[in-house]
C-alpha cells in the first residue's frame, strides 16, 4: 500500500530524561497545561494560528476550516498545496482541521491516530474519526459556534458534496457557510512552497494502447447519453490519461496541473502554458486529421477555465466526485449533469496493451526487489542498515533498471515499532538501524511506461518470535484465500473483505486500513473503483482488466507491523458450472517477489493455501528467474532459487482447515448478493 506520497511520520527515538508527565516519549501529553510534553516530531503552530485568526477576524469568520485536498481533489498533492499539513503540523495524508477563535481540531482516520499524536502540539484537539463520542465535523462546530456566525473555507477544495451538506447542516442552526475566494493560507504562509513541475510529455501509443482521439470518441458517445454538450474534467490523473500526456508537478505521480473542457466539436486544455507551448506538444495537440476528427486541442491557462464556465452555454458534465464546488458554482444548477466522470471506468477498466505492461512492469520491479532482499540478507547482520539508507538502496536498484522512470511514492521503510505506524516515513529524527531482532516491513513501488507497481514485504533476519510468526502466518493466509476466491461478476471489492480479515478475527486481530486499492497504469498507485474493503469500491463490480492491491496487515502499537502486499488483476475464472449466466472471477497476482519462508507458520495452513504459495514462488522462480538471466544477475537468480524453495511440512504437522470453512464467508456474501 502506497504512499502517500507524500507520507510523514512517525515513531520517535526514546529520550534518556523522560518527563514525569509522560507515559509516551514518542507522543504528546497535554494533559497538566503547566507541564506539557511534546516529542520532537511536533510542529509549534502558536504563531501560525495566530495569524489565521487575526485574518479570520478580519473577515468576520468565527471558524475556518483546511481539508487536505487541492483544488483538483487530488488523493497525493504537491508540497505547495498542503496547507492542512502547514497549519496543523500533521502530515497524514488524509485529515480536516478546523480552527475558531479559541479552539483548533482536526480529524482523521484509523491509519493516523498514533502519527498524529507525535506530530500535532497542544493547541489541537485530535478528533479520532469513526471512534465511539467522536462529533463529526459539522455537529462539533454547531456545538461550538453561535446563531448568526459565519464559518469560512476556499470553495476550491471542497468536493460539491461536502460543501452542500456542510452547508445545509449548518445552517439548520443558523450557521451561514461562506466562501473564502481567497484562500486565507495563502494568505500568512510566507514560505510557500513554488509550483513543481518543469515538463508535460507525450505518452506513447505503443503504451498507452488507445489514441487521444479514439479517447475522445468514447467520451463524446457518453455525453450524448446524458444530453451534455460539454464535459468538463478537473482530476489530473483522468485529463492525464484521456489526452495521452504526462507531467511531473506532484511528487512520483506523472500528472500536471490541468483542466479540461470537452465539447462536441471542440477540445480546450489548461494548463502552465509555458511547459504546452512547446513544438512537439503543438504539432500533437493540432494532428493533420484533428479538424476531421474535430479533435484539434486549444490551449490556455488554467486561471481562466472558471471564467469559461461561466461563458458556457449549454449542459455540462462534471463529475459529481472530482469536481470543487468553485468551479459547481460558476454554472447554472438546471445547466449541469452531475454523474460519475464517463473517464473513471475506462480508465479502470486496462486494455490489452495497459494489461501486458503491468505485468512487464512488475518483472523488472521484482528484479530491484529481489536484488534488495538478497542485500539485506548479506548486510543487516552487520549493523550498518537503516531506514533511511534501505530505502535509498532500495530506490538506486530501482533506478537501475532500463525502463525505471522513477518510483511511485516515498518508501515505507520501517523497522519494529515503527512499522506499527501504518503510514510511517522515516525521517533523520526517527530513524532506526535495521536488526537481527526486529520485524522490518518495506512498501515500495516504482514507475515505468510500462506501469506502476506497488508490493510490501515484511521480513525477519534473526530468530522471530511465536506470535510474530504466527501473525504474519494469519496475513499471508488472508491473501492467499482472497487469490483463491472465485466469485460472481456481481460482486464489489467489499463483498470479499472478509477473506482478507477471517484468519485474524479468528484469534481476535484485525487491521485499520482497506484490504486493497486500485492502482494506476503509469500514474497514481491509487486508483479507484476497483479496491478490496473501502468505500470507493461499494456499488462498482469487478472487472476483467481491473487491477487492485491484495494488502491484509496485521500492526501492534509499540512492538512491530506486518503487512504483505501483492497487485492482483482481475481475470475470467473457468468453472465447471455456470449459474445465472454470468461470468464468475478470480484475481490473479502480477508482483512477483516471494515471501520470506522462515516467516511461516505451516502448521497454521490448509493444504490448498499451502500449495497455492508454493506454486506462487515456482511461478516466481521461473518468471523473475529467466528476467534476471537475461539481465546477467546470476548472483541473484541463485538467491531466488533458495529463497522460493518448496515449502514443507514437518513430521508434528497439525491437521490442515477444511477448504469448505476457508471459503465460508465468501459463499455467505454470494448468497447474499443472489437472493
């Protein structure tokens, strides 16, 4: 599971002089307002609030409030846009600060409670999001503000949902909710980061497998369905991938900032028009058959696409998930078709080339993969390994490889308590030396034209203890039996979560994050629908050519993590029979690196997963093996033959779990979704 990119952390080195108050060193204890102890990860924002306050006041809001999004509603943003990141300290990627004029709050999820503990200071109350006499954001407001008061945001980065139910909630007491054309962060933060990206290039057919105006064809047969005349795109990744064009303006995601307006007879793109202004993008934007095609593309900035939508006349599209409430507002209500953008499916949904380079991709990933296991092997025993300098291994191997363009988000390397953070990045303040004691879990993923990988292994080099075996043992079981299930075309990625979570329920374990995400072919390591146990995917069935991650974990605060990570395509499943005639599933990993075997507990494993991982590591052998030969790595293709040896069991083996009880709960929720 990826990162953030983007992802800060986390767990702290222990002080020798510990406070008497604090029963934590590596977080926060405002509980004795005289004697406060805050670890070094947390971020003084006295002087920050300060100033938004002043600013508030000004402009007569009694609260203010900072999501985490940019002004595309981008997952993974660039450093100038996180501006709830800025004024909390917080670095999760997922949160929502609030500030009044005494009070500050911020909310997140599961995935950030301990991280943001070590990085928030006492002026914020962390708002642990979906925990029981947690308020939400709107009731927690109404709690604290007045009849007659008036909160403020940037419209720009609120969704056009959120904004009407916050503002439909608020104002039942009376609460008026106003836009904020100037953003007040933009305001006070004098050290802003500058725009990153210096390039947009052309994405090749040979990978992209569909032209930018077979693209556009599509899209326009769509809009004729909804009676639009004019589609309008705001999310990066979408106008990214219909106009065949990359960029680099968000760190390891090749997106640049854009907008699109599709017409039926025109195409208008925005954007930094001095990376568009260049010969070779001109003569693409402008094809020779482009006026038959009616696919000539017009260039402009993007700080006048508001203003085109206001000179819009005619229906519009726009996207119901990925378009801001500014840019809602600047067309008439009765003008608009708001739905799912038409450009989320077929970008979801790989074709035959986008499927071939995936599973390219994660062959030359797995050879940086293996390469680093094998390194780590040989050197850890040493005491010379880090966080920080794995991870930097980990990205020169990567960088190695021809077709590398780079990697897919900031590695999560971690060792023992650190891995319990589950979106932990090291930095030089937490950074811990790799051993022969402890767990280390390393989330990698890198770029190439081919595709994007995403894989987390977790390893042990000395001697693992009972539970930390039988954890990771219960992990990989999970994952197994998601890649064993086989499942009718009408189910959704949360109709299988449980396959991810049964083994751990069984003994009274569980994980806070989803069980998988979609993932992006040379783009976003997050992509949805597709994914296993999120939100995203409810009301979105598998398809043929979806790929998603298979990624259970297990985490112990304080102690280590655990979590095993493979991206799963879904496939077509012969079966004997054929009830309700439609096709039944089945996901089918494309990473390719094997698990460590030392970690395993075989007693714990039916025959079927048993076999299932052995036939994983000969399928592992065979496919990296032959890459790595022809890459001239003997070295490591000796590594890989030991480190994918069968697995056997031993004389004491237990009796092995009926594969009817494994696949119980699937056949509970397909009975379910039938009758």
């Amino acid at each position: 599971m990826g990162y953030d990119f983007v992802l800060v952390a986390s767990l702290l080195l222990l002080h020798a002089a510990q406070p008497a108050n604090c029963q934590d060193p590596d977080v926060r204890n405002c509980d004795d307002p005289n004697n406060i102890y805050l670890p070094p990860t947390a971020t003084d924002t006295t002087g920050r609030l300060e100033d938004l306050r002043s600013e508030m006041t000004s402009k007569s809001f009694v609260a203010y409030i900072v999501p985490s999004e940019d002004e595309h509603l981008s997952e993974y943003i660039a450093a100038r846009d996180k501006k709830r990141v800025w004024i909390t300290g917080f670095s999760g990627s997922s949160g929502t600060a609030v500030v009044t004029l005494t009070k500050a709050a911020v909310w997140t999820d599961g995935r950030y409670f301990l991280q943001a503990e070590q990085q928030l200071d006492c002026n914020w109350i962390l708002m642990r999001s979906g925990e029981p006499g947690v308020p939400t954001i709107e009731e927690w407001i109404a709690t604290e503000l007045a009849s007659g008061d008036a909160v403020g945001a940037n419209p720009f980065v609120f969704s056009i949902d959120s904004w009407l139910y916050q503002s439909e909630y608020l104002g039942r007491s009376q609460i008026t909710f106003n836009q904020s054309f100037s953003d007040i962060i933009d305001l006070i933060w004098e050290d802003r980061p500058p725009p990153d990206g210096d390039e947009i290039v052309i994405y090749p057919l040979e990978y992209a497998g569909k032209s930018f105006p077979d693209k556009v064809k599509d899209m326009r047969s769509e809009m004729v369905d909804v009676n639009a005349e004019y589609l309008f795109l705001t999310s990066l990744e979408e106008i990214a991938w219909l106009f065949n064009l990359r960029g680099n303006d968000i760190s390891n995601i090749p997106v640049f900032t854009s907008y699109a307006l599709l017409g039926m007879t025109s195409v208008k793109l925005y954007a930094d028009m001095d990376l568009l202004d260049t010969a070779e993008l001109d003569a693409y934007l402008s094809s020779a058959n482009c006026q038959v095609t009616d696919t000539c593309v017009v260039t402009a900035g993007t700080d006048v696409a508001r203003n085109d939508l206001l000179q819009v006349k005619g229906r519009v599209w726009m996207s119901s998930e990925s378009t801001t409430y500014g840019m809602y507002s600047a067309v008439d209500k009765d003008q608009q078709v708001q739905n799912i953008s038409p450009v989320k499916m077929p970008k979801s949904v790989k074709n035959a080339v986008e499927i071939e380079g995936m599973k390219k991709a994660h062959i030359y990933d797995a050879v940086a993969l293996c390469e680093y296991l094998m390194w780590l092997e040989q050197t850890v025993q040493g005491g010379t390994v880090d966080e920080l300098s794995g991870a930097e291994k980990l990205k020169s191997l990567r960088l190695a490889q021809e077709k590398s363009k780079g990697i897919s988000f900031s590695s999560i390397s971690a060792v023992g308590a650190n891995a319990a953070v589950i979106h932990y990045r090291a930095t030089n303040e937490t950074n811990t030396k790799l051993t022969t004691d402890d767990l280390y879990l390393i989330d990698s993923g890198g770029q190439y034209y081919e595709g994007t990988t995403d894989v987390t292994r977790t390893l042990h080099f000395g001697t693992p203890t009972a539970f930390e075996k039988e954890a990771f043992t219960r992990v990989l079981m999970a994952q197994t039996d998601i890649e064993l299930a086989i499942f009718p075309e009408t189910l959704d990625g949360n109709d299988i979560d449980i396959l991810g979570r049964r083994h751990l329920y069984d003994v009274g374990l569980d994980f806070r994050h989803g069980t998988g995400h979609g993932i992006g072919h040379y783009l976003s390591i997050h992509e949805y629908p597709p994914a296993i146990g999120r939100a995203q995917a409810e009301g979105y069935p598998f398809q043929p050519g979806m790929f998603t991650s298979n990624e259970p974990g297990y985490y112990e605060d304080g102690k280590f993590g655990i979590r095993l990570e493979n991206i799963v395509i879904v496939e077509e499943a012969e079966t004997k029979y054929m009830f309700g005639d439609y096709r039944y599933l089945t996901l089918t990993s494309i990473t390719l690196v094997p698990f460590q075997s030392k970690m395993i507990d075989v007693t714990l494993l039916s025959d079927r997963q048993l076999n299932h991982i052995n036939s994983y590591h000969s399928r592992v052998m065979d496919t990296v093996g032959a890459e790595l030969t022809n890459q001239g790595k003997g070295d490591v293709r000796q590594w890989l033959s030991e480190a994918t040896k069968v697995i056997v069991r031993n004389s004491g083996r237990k009796s092995v779990i009926p594969i009817s009880s494994v696949c119980l709960s699937l056949v509970s929720f397909v009975t379910m979704k039938m009758f």
